[in-house]
C-alpha cells in the first residue's frame, strides 16, 4: 500500500521523524510542513502555519490520505507566560487543520498530550475526565474538543514522548544521556511518573491506526510506567553508563513557572489489543532508541 501523508510541525521531534520514517518507503509520498519551510531530501517540503488559513488551501491542493498533526508550541513553560500564543498555535491552529481535513476528506491523527489530566493518579484511561493543571495542557485539551467539533473522520492520540532531534535540541532522553556521556552529574525527579514511547514506535502505531480508520482518543505510549529517575537509570544501563552520577531529586525542589503534574502514565490497554505494532516498555524503547543511532538512522534524520 502507498499513501500519500502530510505532516505538520515536520522539523520538530516527532514531524522529523515520521518524515523520515515514512519517506523510507518509496512508494509514500510525505509532504513536510512547517512554519519554516523544512528541507528533507526525499519530502515534498511546504511552509506552513497553521494559524494562517490561506497556508491551510495547501492541504485541499495537496488531498493526502492521512494528515498527522504534530505542529504545536510544546514548552510548557513559555505557554504559561504567553497563553495567548499558546491558544493560537495548539487551540485554534488545531481547528484550522480540522476544519482543513475534513474540507478535504482527509483522515486526521491528532497528536495529544497526557498533559491534559492533572496527575493526581496516573494510568489514565481513554474515558477518564481530562482536568489539565496548566495553560499548555489547557490549550491542548481545547484543541482535543476541536478536532471532536470540526473533523469526523480522525483519531485523538495521547501520548509522551522522546527520540533523536533533526534540529540542534535535545529531548528529555537525549538531555539525559549526553550528562551522562560527559560523566556530569544528572539531576532526575522520583517524583514525576510518566509513559514515555520512542517516537518511532509510535510512527508503526500511527500508520496502524489510519489503516483501520479507528475513530476516537486512544493512549498511544510506552507500555510501562516510571519515574524521570527510573528512565535516567534505565538509558544509563542500556548505553552501558555511570548510574552514580544520577542524582534523585524532587520536583518540589525547584521553581517552575507551570504547574506540573505528579503522574501523568497512560493506560495503553486498550492499544495494545486493539493494534498489532508492539507497543514497547521502557528498556526495550532504549534499546531501539541506541539502534537507531548504530544503524546510522540518526545521521539519516539529521542530515537526509
Ligand atoms: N515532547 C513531548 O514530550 C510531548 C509529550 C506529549 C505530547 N507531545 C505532543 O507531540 C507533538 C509533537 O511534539 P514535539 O516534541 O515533536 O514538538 P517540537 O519538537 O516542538 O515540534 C513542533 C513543531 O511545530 C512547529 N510549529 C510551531 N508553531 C507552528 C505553526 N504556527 N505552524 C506550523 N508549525 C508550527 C515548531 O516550530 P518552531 O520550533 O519553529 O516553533 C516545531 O517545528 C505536539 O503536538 C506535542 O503537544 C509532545
């Protein structure tokens, strides 16, 4: 099967790597959007902000099957201080890329957040009430309820998320491994729990999920449930590093602008039956997330 995608938010961690995930495939054609104009050698690369309808007459020109719609401002910290833009790009930017899809018949996967739930409890289920603590997951939420609004044809995925960035930034795992690497101290919560799934794991899951044209949220991430200590010993194990130089701290210790919640895992049980990809838990994540790297799949995000 061939498919035609477009993603959005394409030069960001996860938009990069679907791009190159995706584009792997010859017989895909993957159309790269983003507010600056991507460059990847085997996409069709097309500057687009969301919150600029007339950027959006690309997705009717275009009719993809599938759009997958990562484009979001994801720092949590900034959304706090700037609401405003932070209800442009994740709230009304969503909006304009439903309305877009469903104007053109296109199906559309959502990327959401566990950010939407307070974590007071974690494993949250699909059907459980969202109740966000901060202006990020507030406006993600408010995002969530327009593609429910202006789309009829998509999926909601919740998630959390880490892999390998095309950009010169660093996700949580990439932050953690490189103090490690540099034998520096590593600050880690054994507070915050969370799910996290390696992107790529994810990109499987997400073509899965156009394929059987499932409607709804559904809680894409990793299988298990750990703390930012447990993750930071877990990739120190699995790149064979110094697990001494992690240090356990709280989240209670440091002054953050957003509120952050305490557990934020996902349920995934009802992803795990439902779609055949292996949703991977955390020491068998790493282990890819290290392959990628030895298999030259990294050279090839950052430089293909
Ligand atoms: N990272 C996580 O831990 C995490 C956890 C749960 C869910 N998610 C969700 O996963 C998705 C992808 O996250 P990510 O970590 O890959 O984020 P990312 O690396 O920040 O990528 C987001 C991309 O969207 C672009 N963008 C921002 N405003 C735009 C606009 N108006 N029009 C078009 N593109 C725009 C950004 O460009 P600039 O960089 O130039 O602004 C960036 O390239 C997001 O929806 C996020 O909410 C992420």
């Amino acid at each position: 099967m061939s498919y035609k995608i477009l993603i959005t938010g394409a030069n960001g961690m996860l938009g990069s790597n679907l791009c190159t995930q995706y584009s792997k495939d010859k017989k895909n054609i993957v159309i790269a959007t983003d507010i600056k104009k991507p460059d990847f050698t085997k996409c069709l690369n097309l500057k687009m902000d969301i919150t600029n309808k007339e950027d959006l007459n690309i997705i009717e020109k275009e009719r993809p099957n599938l759009i997958i719609h990562c484009a979001a401002l994801v720092n949590v910290d900034y959304c706090e201080e700037y609401e405003k833009e932070a209800e442009k790009i994740n709230s009304i930017g969503t909006k304009n890329i439903a309305e877009a899809a469903k104007k053109s018949g296109c199906y559309l996967v959502h990327i959401s957040t566990d950010a939407i739930f307070d974590g007071n409890r974690g494993n949250y289920k699909e059907e459980e009430n969202p109740n966000p603590i901060n202006i990020y997951g507030k406006t993600k939420l408010d995002a969530e309820k327009n593609v429910e609004k202006f789309c009829s044809d998509y999926a909601i995925v919740r998630t959390n998320i880490y892999g390998w960035n095309r950009e010169e930034k660093f996700s949580l795992a990439e932050w953690m491994l490189d103090k490690l690497e540099k034998e520096e101290e590593l600050p880690a919560f054994n507070d915050v729990m969370f799910s996290p799934i390696l992107v790529n794991n994810l990109g499987e899951a997400i073509l899965e999920i156009y394929k059987i044209k499932y409607n709804g949220i559904l809680h894409v991430a990793g299988s298990e449930a750990c703390s930012k200590l447990e993750f930071a010993k877990a990739i120190a194990k699995v790149f064979g590093l110094k697990k001494e130089l992690i240090k356990q701290t709280s989240v209670e210790d440091i002054n953050l602008k957003a509120k952050r919640s305490k557990n934020m895992s996902l349920n995934v049980e009802k992803a795990k039956k439902m779609l055949k990809t292996r949703i991977l838990n955390v020491e068998e994540g790493l282990k890819q997330f290290k392959k990628l790297k030895e298999e030259g799949f990294v050279e090839e995000l950052k430089n293909g």
